[in-house]
C-alpha cells in the first residue's frame, strides 16, 4: 500500500526528486557541522585539559603515576569515552605548551585556507628558534587546527617543528583531504622541501600571479603509491593503473583537478594524436596536459608536449580557460637538462619526478607487529 501511495505522490508531483535531493543535502550539510563542531569542542577539551595538567603539575610536582591513576579513574568514570591514557594525556600538555588557546580555536573562514599558498612559503626554509606565536606574528598567517582532527594535529605537533612547513602541511590535508598515513609519507619524503621545486619555465611564460598559483597547485615529486609492480612496466601500464585508482590519483593531483580522460583523443591536420592524461583545474581555470614517461627525463619529451598544449589551447579552450599547462612525469631528471629544454619553450610547462609504491613481499603480513603488540610499545614509552 505505501508503495503505491508512494509511487502515485512521485507521478504526480514532477519535482518531488529535486525536493527529495534538497532535503537530503541539507541534513548532510548539518551532519558535517555537527562532526565539525564536534571535533573543535573536543580539541578545545583537550587543550584545557592539558592547561590543568600543566600547572597541576608546576604547583604540586607531580610525575608519571599521578597520569597513570588519572587514566584508571578517568576510564571507570567515563568508560565510553576514549583518548584518556598517560600518553594522550602527555600530548594533551603538549598541545598546551605549544599553542595558546586563541590560537588554537582560530575563528578565521576556511574559505580562506583553500586559496593557492602565499608566495612566502616558495622560499627555502631555515631554522627558527623563536616562539611559535612571535612566529605565526612575523608569517602574518594563523595555523587552521580546528580543521583538522586530533591525530592529524599530533603527528605534526611532533613531526614537523618549522612552522611554515606545519601550516603547508595543514593546508594540504585540509585541501587534498590526506589521510593519516598519508600525512606521515608526506613528512618522511619532505613534499614540503620539495614544493615547488620542479623545473618549469612559468615566470617566463606566465604573468607573476599565474606563475605563482601554478606552482603552488603542482608538486614534486608525484607520489603513486597506489600502483605497485613486481615485473618490468611501461607508462602505459602507470596510466590504466592511476586511471583505475582515479579517486586516489586525484588527491595527490591536489584540490581543483577533474580528470577528463585517458589518452585523449585530438585531431590536427586530419591526423590522430592521443594525450596520456588530460586533466582540468577548476581554480586556475586551465587544462594540464600530463605525458607521462617511464624513463629519466630526456630533452626531446618537451617538443610534443610543447605540441599537445598549443593544439589544446586551440582546439578544447573556451572563453575564460587560461592557457594550457603541460606537466612531463619521468623516473627522474637531471635540473640542468630540463632547464636547458624549458628555456626557449613558450608554453608553460613543468617537469617533475614521480614514484610508486614498493611491493610488498609474500611473506610481509607475517612480521607485522599485532594490534596488541603495538598498544604495549606505546604503553613502555
């Protein structure tokens, strides 16, 4: 009976599935807010927490036992409530000491944060000893924490000390939506350091600002730790398989990138030509047209991507598209090369390294520590 009803209500109401997708947007929309709200509430327990720890502990000097009983009558007070160990605990002093509270609960729009990165954060980074406020002061940029879960903040609370790079990195899970682990691959292979450091040949092809969001919206190396292959592979083969892994492939890309096809098909002068990858992006407002090589970069690679961004530029740009960008991918280059066959080049085009994933041997599973294992390590330490 209810189907019925429910059938005869959509036939003749014609927009009953606009409404239904409206309905449904905005419960989604408040059940985002809610988490959002959620996990700055309990980043701002945390902090406090951590305030009363700290100066629990100046008054009445207090060591390691004092966290220890915490943790057992915490536990039985609020047993389905975690994150009340010694060593959360211990990180929750840490979060103290290292931000202060209006720092921390920054009320900045994250509209903002999604924005290419400022110019400054191009240059080489040094080491700072100054406090992280009298930091963030002379930056003129405040660190977007609420944004970003507990485990996020404590692996770059203890991982990544220059604050500059910290806020990049923030930026990054915030924008390209990294996860744990990849956060922390990210910070062992130093994509800050590198940032930015592909050749390319945009100040001279582009205007500052163009040149200066381009470089920010592109990285290298590329890591496609997706793909991973035991035998010999060819570019091919990296293409189907970033193509079949299309959603992880789009977040190392970064935020803005649609991917519009896998050798993209062209005419020019009634001949067939086929791009490896051609992506768009919806900030720049440009297409990227990626060639990919499974060789160290070698000069003449230059002169057809050269050739596919001029027949883009013609043939798939409409009003208010930027120039096309082309990316060459290689195994690796050599900078003065690349240099060398960018120099007279007039469309704007990078190079840049990528790398894969190392496959796992058979027998990996079985020196993998247990759950339990691990929990007793933390535990010690």
């Amino acid at each position: 009976m209810d189907v019925q009803v429910n059938e005869t209500l959509t036939d003749n109401f014609r927009g009953y599935a606009k409404l239904l997708r409206q309905i449904k947007q905005r419960v989604l929309l408040a059940q985002q807010r809610a988490i959002y709200a959620a996990n700055e509430e309990m980043l701002r327990m945390y902090w406090d927490i951590g305030e009363m720890l700290q100066q629990s502990q100046e008054t009445d000097g207090w060591g390691k036992k004092t966290l220890q009983r915490l943790a057992v009558d915490l536990k039985n007070d609020y047993s389905e409530i975690k994150g009340f160990s010694v060593r959360n605990m211990q990180c929750m002093m840490q979060f103290f000491n290292e931000y202060n509270q209006e720092l921390t609960m920054v009320k900045d729009d994250a509209s903002s944060i999604v924005q290419p990165l400022v110019a400054q954060f191009n240059k080489p980074s040094k080491p700072i000893a100054k406090s992280l406020i009298s930091q963030l002061d002379s930056y003129n940029f405040t660190l977007p924490i609420k944004h970003l879960d507990w485990t996020h903040n404590l692996i770059l609370l203890q991982q990544v000390k220059d604050i500059r790079a910290r806020y990049w990195y923030m930026v990054q899970c915030i924008t390209s939506h990294w996860n744990k682990r990849y956060l922390q691959d990210a910070i062992r292979l130093d994509h800050y350091g590198k940032h930015g450091a592909l050749a390319n040949n945009f100040t001279e092809t582009l205007s500052a600002p163009e040149a200066s969001n381009v470089k920010s919206m592109l990285k290298d190396p590329y890591i496609f730790d997706m793909l991973t292959f035991t035998d010999q592979y060819n570019e091919r083969d990296v293409e189907i398989g970033l193509v079949k892994h299309v959603e992880k492939f789009l977040i190392e890309m970064g935020a803005g990138f649609a991917f519009m096809g896998r050798q993209y098909h062209i005419e020019v002068s009634g001949d067939d030509y086929y791009i490896d990858i051609l992506m768009y992006n919806t900030f720049l407002h440009r297409y990227l047209v990626i060639e990919l090589k499974d060789t160290e970069f070698m000069p003449e690679y230059i002169g057809k991507l050269n050739f596919y961004c001029s027949a883009v530029d013609d043939i798939l740009c409409r009003e208010g598209d930027n120039r096309t960008i082309g990316l060459l991918l290689c195994k690796t280059k050599d900078r003065i090369k690349a240099e060398y066959a960018l120099r007279d080049i007039q469309k704007p085009i990078g190079i840049s390294d990528y790398e894969l994933g190392q496959a796992l041997p058979k027998d990996f599973r079985g020196n993998l520590p247990t759950i339990e294992e691990i929990e007793k390590e933390l535990e010690m330490k």
